[in-house]
C-alpha cells in the first residue's frame, strides 16, 4: 500500500499538456525571447531551446529552498539553465554535479557557471537520468525539479523542451527513485521539486514500490497569471 499523506490530498493534475505545449512552443521559436533572464538577484543567460527559468516561479522557489548541503557535494538532475546547480556552488557546496538531457541545457548551465565565477564546482554532464555518472560518484544531496505534468505512457516527447514537463507515465521519476541510492553518500539526501499539479498519489506509490516514502519539507505558494501554484520539495526515505 501506498504511504499516502493528508498533504498528497491537495495535489490535482489538472494542467493540460495541450496548455503546457503552447508555452513550449513559445519558448522554442518566440523571437521575441531575450538572451538573458534576472532571478534571485542575478542575471542568467538564455540560450534558444532551454526552459526558461522564468516561465512560472518554479525554478526561483526551487533555487531558494533547497537544503544545500554546505561544504559538501550536490547533484542535480535535469539542470535546464543552471540556476540551481549554480545557486548550490555559491551557496557554499563543495562540488555539484549537473545533468541534463538536453544538449542545449548542458551548454547553458556551463555558461551560467562561467558567469557566475563557479565553474571551478561545477560539472555538467549530458546524461539521460544517471547513465553518465561512474559507480563511484556519490553526492550528499541528489535533487530533480521534476516535470510534473503526467501524460499517459505512449505520449510522444517530439522536442527536446518536452522533457522539461512532461514525464510519461511518471517513468523518469520512478527511474529518478529506483537510481539514487546507487548516487546518495552514506546519509546522504534525495529530494524531490514538484507542485500541487503533480500526481502525488501515483508518486507515493512509486516511492512504495522502491521501498521509500516522501515527507513533505516545504510548501511554498505563488500568485502566477492564471492561478496560485503550490510548490512543493519532497524528501525521500527509506521505509
């Protein structure tokens, strides 16, 4: 049975892909896009191709309350542009590791970490999930801001920025759980950004079926354009 909390109750998956691909759309062939973007008090670059971090308030609320862990290693899965494997190094994180699907995110985040004078702590890796880290590399806290738009498992992902919020089947987070422990440092962290339009229901059952469950550590809400979004970070433990 599935560890389910009175908090999963609140999550809806109301969000149409139909939606959602229109604002991909946008962000893949907008020309009136700029090549920069301002977030947490920084300027970022852009580059065509990649989510960008403003669309909704995900990635600033996401960069703003993960618990980094100071002085110690930090990976991200799914790095788009960068903020939040940069936000870790200048927050103090001995070393972070960035991984991402996308090509185009890859080369964004590296720019991202040249700009912000964090390079020297951050690898980015072009990676489908873990597949580009060795059996050694061991992190203290493994995050993935996930895309928590749930379409059926046949959905075509045509673009590179579907990946970016569409997870069919939840089969990218159920990889995401099942893989980390391989990754995670002796007492080490497995985190987890989603939203009250995910479905929390089919994801306490995957962490269940992995032999964890998810505890909810922050709860953030913010007024976006057509509703008020709830964010959420997860922990996930074992049973």
């Amino acid at each position: 049975m599935s560890h389910t909390t009175k908090e999963a109750e609140t999550m809806t998956f109301e969000e149409s892909p139909e939606t959602v691909a229109q604002a991909l759309q946008h962000a893949l062939l907008g020309d009136d896009l700029p090549d920069s973007f301002t977030l947490l008090g920084r300027e970022w670059d852009l580059h065509r191709g990649v989510f960008p971090g403003t669309l909704s308030a995900a990635t600033e609320v996401m960069a703003s309350t993960v618990p980094y862990p100071k002085g110690g290693s930090f990976l991200e899965v799914g790095c788009g542009t960068g903020v939040i494997s940069v936000t870790a190094a200048l927050h103090g994180c001995a070393s972070v590791t960035a991984l991402d699907i996308n090509d185009k995110a890859v080369a964004n985040t590296i720019a991202n970490a040249e700009r912000h004078g964090v390079a020297d702590r951050v690898r980015v890796l072009h990676s489908d999930m873990y597949t580009a880290l060795g059996p050694g590399d061991r992190f203290d806290t493994i995050f993935w801001n996930v895309p928590w738009t749930y379409v059926e498992d046949d959905f075509s992902l045509s673009t590179d920025l579907h990946t970016a919020v569409f997870d069919p089947g939840y089969q990218g987070q159920a990889r995401y759980i099942t893989g980390a422990p391989e990754h995670l440092a002796d007492g080490g962290r497995l985190l987890l950004g989603t939203a009250d339009l995910g479905d929390r229901e089919r994801l306490d059952a995957l962490a269940d079926g992995a032999g964890m469950r998810c505890e909810l550590l922050h709860r953030v809400r913010r007024i976006e354009e057509v509703r008020v979004m709830e964010y959420h970070i997860l922990e996930l433990h074992p049973k």
